[in-house]
C-alpha cells in the first residue's frame, strides 16, 4: 500500500507512516464496479457489471469473486451485518444473502423495473429505489430484513437514484431529473420539493436531520440546511458527473464522480463542513460509490477501480530532507526532477492540473538522479508532480508559465 503526505514543501514518508490517503486496490477484475458495502473497516463487499460481486475480509489486500447467478449490471449492494445483505440492479435483478454471499439468491419483486440505490435503516426495514427507462420511478420497502419487498406510492416522471433517511420516519430521494421527494410518515407519502436543479441528483448525504448534501450531473452540489425544504447551489469547480458523497464528521467530507467523456476519475474533498470543495489529484477511471467505515473509506469505480483510505502511524522517514525537488520553478519548456533516494529502482511519474485532472504519465524503469519533463505543451498554471514505485509515493508543486 502506498502512503502520501503533501506539506508545504514534500515530505516522503514509508509504507507505515502516519498519513490518510486514498490508495488503488488490486479487485482483480477489470469489469466496472458500482456498488459498495463497508460492513467494517476489513469486511466490504462490492457489486458490478456481468453480475460481479466481490467480497474483502482482510482490508482490501484480497478480494473474492462470488457467483450471484446474474449476468446483469448490479448498481447497489447493502449488508445489515456480516451475514446478510441485498444486491440489485438491471431489469428486475433483485438478490440476497443470508451466508455472507456463499449463496445469493432471486428475490421477485419487480420483472422491469432497474434498481438504483438500496439503504437500510436497521436490520429489519430498508428500502430501494429505480425507474424505468427514464419514464417512471419506483420505490419499494421491506419490514422483515429483505425477505419481501412492497411498493410505495410516489409520482415520479423518472428514474430514482439518490435515497437516505435521517430517522426511521423522514427520508429523502432524488430522481433523473433533479427533484427531491421528502417522506415524514415512513414512507406511506413522498412530497416532491425542488431542488434548484433539473440536472440528476445520484446521491445524498445529511450530516443530521436539518444538514444535507445532493451531488450530480454537470458538477452539481446542492445543500438543504432546513430539513430539505430549500436547495442551494454550493460550487463544485467542475462539469463532471458526481456520483457519490459521504462525511466522516462533521467537517471533513468527499465527493466523487468523474469525466463520462474521457472516463477519467473525480475526487473532492472540504475540510470546513462542505462550504468550499477542493481537488484531490488521483489518477484513475471514473468513481462511482464510497462509503466509510469509522475512518476507513473504500471507493469503487470503473474498469475494476477501488481506491482506500486508512491512517497507519509510525515514524516518517527523511521528513527534513529534500528528497525531491524541481527546477527551474516556474518552468517554460522543460522541466528537471531531482530525486533523492537510492532505494527507488522504478515506478512512475504522473503530472496532475489545478482540477486534478491527470495531463502528464510516464513509466519509468530506473530512476536516476535527475529527470527531464517536457512542459512546453503545458498550460500557464500550478501542477502536482508525482513520482511513485509500490512501496512510497512522492509530491511536490510547481507553475508553468508561457
């Protein structure tokens, strides 16, 4: 697993230093993965196109293929414990487990309708949500643990996607078309209440039942801070497609998604209670979910892709030395990298922008002392440079000017 830590300046730390980051994943599998869930910091499963469900016990260092019987897409996976939980996704495919998905088996609930989203609020009551084809939305929910499923009334001109509760009787989700439905009644009503935004609404998040999040098409956030009666716009410095977000308290949260164009990944991240979001520079295919697990985080994505977030502690290793450094800062045509340390054989250089976008790769069978970059075809700016092998990862920032 690689750790970073970025200081004012560059700071390398081991493979056991005290950081947070978010680091691949090897799934094993290159089919997208849409779903995830974190039942404990070691214990996730994750759900994909083809049928694909995955299973880690051990922090993520190994997954486990298991066969859910279904070839479909399956966009949402929910665990109430070790040892139960419900898989669903494409044109009716509704799945569950009892065993900790040694077995998955097919639930009847509906032949046409293409689940979204499932949450459950406690062991024994959850609910789900889809459409179909763009046209309709449904949701439906069960009181004995997934066993049996009955629909709910809504009015809904397209399919649902986002759903949360912040009580066992006040929920939320959103649909294709950027409205929020409300229920405060367990959801025997769902009332439609504009959000700001016709663009799609994928996910939400309430840090409590007055404080919330929705994240969208075309870089969309929008916050409630009055129970979901009003959405405001928050900005997101991007056009992106968000798919997900979550908070670990009540300052520090991440938003996820990425570019549907050139398939490449999106992390955000605030530190002041989501007034303001800032890029993380990952290099990596689209995201699709996240949650965490106390401060374990796991994200999935496209093309196989999952992403961990952890704090290991130990000592740093050449914090006060200069291992890396880049000049001439600001650079024009050329840029030369000078790194410091013997034990790096290989690895790879990446260059990211300002948004976090990936504009420089690079694989590199040795690594000698200097490294030349060509930074003519670069735009005036600030970038984040990055040299890594797979035991330690280096940053440092520097402008390019014209």
């Amino acid at each position: 697993m690689k750790t970073i830590t970025l200081i004012a300046s560059i700071l390398c730390l081991n493979l056991a230093s005290f950081c947070q980051t978010w680091t691949p994943l090897n799934s094993g599998t290159a089919n997208h993965l849409l779903g995830i869930s974190v039942v404990d910091a070691n214990t996730v499963y994750v759900c994909g196109s083809a049928g694909t469900i995955l299973k880690t016990t051990d922090g993520g260092i190994n997954w486990t293929s298991q066969t859910s019987g279904s070839l479909k897409s399956l966009y949402a996976i929910c665990f109430t414990d070790l040892m139960n939980g419900i898989a669903l996704g494409d044109t009716g495919t509704f799945l569950r487990t009892t065993d900790g998905g040694a077995t998955w088996n097919s639930l009847s609930v509906s032949n046409v309708v293409s689940f979204r989203n499932v949450y459950f609020l406690d062991p024994n009551i959850g609910y789900c949500v889809g459409g179909i084809n763009g046209t309709s939305g449904y949701i439906y929910m069960t009181n004995d643990g997934g066993a049996t499923w009955n629909p709910q009334t809504v009015t809904s001109n397209s399919g649902i996607y986002g759903l949360k509760f912040t009580s066992l009787t006040d929920g939320y989700c959103t649909n294709y078309q950027g409205i929020v439905y409300r229920t405060i009644d367990a959801g025997t009503t769902w009332n439609p209440i504009s959000s700001g935004t016709t663009n799609i609404i994928s996910d939400l998040y309430f840090l409590d039942p007055a404080n919330g999040f929705g994240v969208g098409a075309n870089g969309t956030i929008r916050r409630t801070n009055d129970n979901g009666n009003t959405w405001n716009a928050i900005q997101s410095g991007n056009t992106d497609y968000l798919t997900g977000i979550t908070f670990t308290d009540a300052s520090n949260g991440f938003i996820i998604g990425g570019n549907i164009t050139n398939n490449t990944g999106r992390i955000l991240n605030t530190t002041d209670g989501g007034i303001t979001w800032n890029n993380v520079p990952i290099g990596c295919p689209r995201l699709y979910r996240l949650e965490f697990a106390n401060s374990t985080g796991y994200i999935v994505g496209l093309n196989g892709t999952i992403l961990k977030y952890a704090t290991t502690a130990a000592i740093a290793e050449n914090a006060d030395s200069k291992v890396l450094s880049v000049y001439p800062n600001p650079a024009k045509d050329f840029l030369t990298v000078s790194l410091k340390d013997k034990n790096m054989k290989g690895g790879k250089i990446n260059i990211f922008n300002i948004q976090g976008g990936l504009v420089y790769h690079d694989e590199l069978s040795s690594i000698n002392e200097t490294i030349t970059v060509e930074t003519s075809s670069l735009q005036s700016g600030m970038y984040t440079l990055q040299i890594s092998d797979d035991e330690k990862i280096f940053f440092t920032k520097f402008s390019k000017i014209d």
